[in-house]
C-alpha cells in the first residue's frame, strides 16, 4: 500500500510541475473604492470587506466610519450613485 501511494504522490507532482503554485489567501478579504471630486478638491474612501457569512455580502465604512454592516454590490453602487451630485451637461 505505501508502495502505491508513493507511487500516486510521484505521479501527481509530475502532473502539475509546469503549473504555478496555487495561491492562499489568508486575512481580511476587502477592496477599497477611492472617490476624488477634482472640483471640490474632496476625497472619500470605502473599505469593503466580505462578510464571514455570506461572500455577496460586504461591511462597509466610509471614511473609517461604519455605513452597513451587511450589504450587495448593488446597494454599494447605488449608495455611491446617490452621494454624488447630479451630473448636467452644458451648453455645448
């Protein structure tokens, strides 16, 4: 039996010898969105961070200050959407 399973092992690492090692993440998987209005000079920044309970779910703070505790994406873009002023073209 541990003739075989040397055997499986040797067959296996031959098997995946060209490809890249596979990649653990550990920690806190979060993103950060980064907002800069350039005509009021203002800078707003959220942490996005998955929740441990569901992976569609975020908590998120804005400016180091807790906005929801468990959010969409869709509830995040619309939130953003709402924050910024109306955008109205000019007279072109």
């Amino acid at each position: 039996m541990a003739n075989m399973r040397g055997a499986k092992e040797r067959k296996r690492i031959e098997r995946n010898a060209g490809l890249p090692p596979r990649v653990c993440v550990k920690g806190k998987l979060a993103y950060t969105i980064t907002i800069h209005a350039h005509i009021s000079g203002a800078t707003h920044t959220m942490t996005l961070t998955v929740s441990p309970k569901r992976i569609d779910q975020y908590s998120v703070e804005v400016d180091g200050k807790p906005w929801k505790k468990r959010v969409g994406m869709s509830h995040v873009t619309a939130g953003i959407r709402k924050a910024l002023p109306p955008f109205r073209r000019g007279d072109e």
